[in-house]
C-alpha cells in the first residue's frame, strides 16, 4: 500500500479565515461546555463532601458509645446536686443511727443498773423481813423492862418525882422515897 493518497488542495486565505473562526468558536463552546462541566462537577463534588460529613455526623450520633457519654453527661449535670444531697443524706442518716445506737447502748446500761439496785433493794428487803420478828420480840422485851425499871429510875430522885405527881418524903425508917397520896 503505498499509494500515497493526494494530499488535499491548499486553503485560502478566507477559507483559513473562516475554518480558523469555526474552530476557535467550536473551541470556545467546547471550553464554555466544559466550564459548565467543571462547575456540575464541583457541586456534585459539594454535595457528595456534604452527604459524607452528614453521614460520619449521622453515625456519629447513633454511636451507642457516644450517646451514652452525652446520656451521662446530661443526667450528672441534672441530677448530680440531688444524688450528693442523697449522699449527704445518707451520711446524716448513719451518724443519727449511730448515735441512736449509743443512746440506746446507755438506756440498756442505765436499766441494767437500775435492775441491779432494785434487786439489792429486795434483797435488803427480804433480809429486813426476816429480822423483823426479832425486832419485834426485843420491842416487847424492851417495853417489859422498861414498864419495871422506867418508874423505879423516874422516882429515884425529887424533881422526876414531881413530874410524875407525887410528893418527895423520907420514910420512918429514914430512906427518900417517892410516894403518890389518894385524895
């Protein structure tokens, strides 16, 4: 194949001039077609940049982990004052009881004693019981010698006598005595 195929006849100068003007016009909307293109790309390239920072934002949020930090985070900050006044509470609550318990340890200690005392009481009680019948015999012997000897003592001498109502005398036989006179 060597047949060299002719070789097209030269242009002239308009018709350069007019296929010049074709193709820098073609060239020209080739260009602006492709600026439109460029621009199209862009907001796709936009569009797609923003589909995929919602989606890590989306799955972000509907990440258990994170969504339980911003749950936790939400309820320290709303109910943490309450869960310390709680705490609080709750100290007050165990040094109440352990003083109750202290009061309560001295109340059992005060009524122990005081049922030791009242025991002793009964025993000194019951001991008294026992010696009253004694007391009572050496009461009636007391009164016995005392009934002999209490106006033999109050008449041995002249002022006793007197506060008794009888008269002081001496006796013929020469002995003071203490004598009561019927009228």
């Amino acid at each position: 194949m060597s047949e060299d195929a002719p070789s097209p006849a030269p242009l002239s100068d308009d018709d350069l001039r007019e296929t010049l003007d074709l193709l820098a016009t073609a060239v020209a909307s080739i260009s602006d077609r492709v600026d439109d293109q460029a621009r199209v790309l862009d907001r796709v390239n936009k569009t797609a940049t923003e589909a995929r920072s919602a989606a890590f934002a989306a799955r972000k949020q509907t990440d258990p982990e994170n969504y339980g930090e911003i749950v936790g985070a939400t309820i320290d900050g709303r109910i943490g004052d309450t869960l310390d006044r709680v705490g609080q509470m709750a100290g007050d609550l165990l040094r109440a009881s352990n003083h109750t318990q202290e009061v309560l340890r001295k109340v059992e200690d005060a009524r122990s004693d005081t049922m030791r005392q009242l025991w002793e009481r009964e025993q000194k009680l019951d001991r008294f019981k026992s010696r009253l019948p004694w007391f009572g015999l050496g009461a009636v012997v007391l009164a016995l010698v005392l009934t002999v000897t209490l106006p033999r003592f109050l008449a041995s001498n002249a002022s006793m006598c007197a506060v008794l109502g009888a008269s002081w005398t001496t006796t013929t036989t020469g002995v003071d005595a203490c004598v009561f006179y019927q009228r």
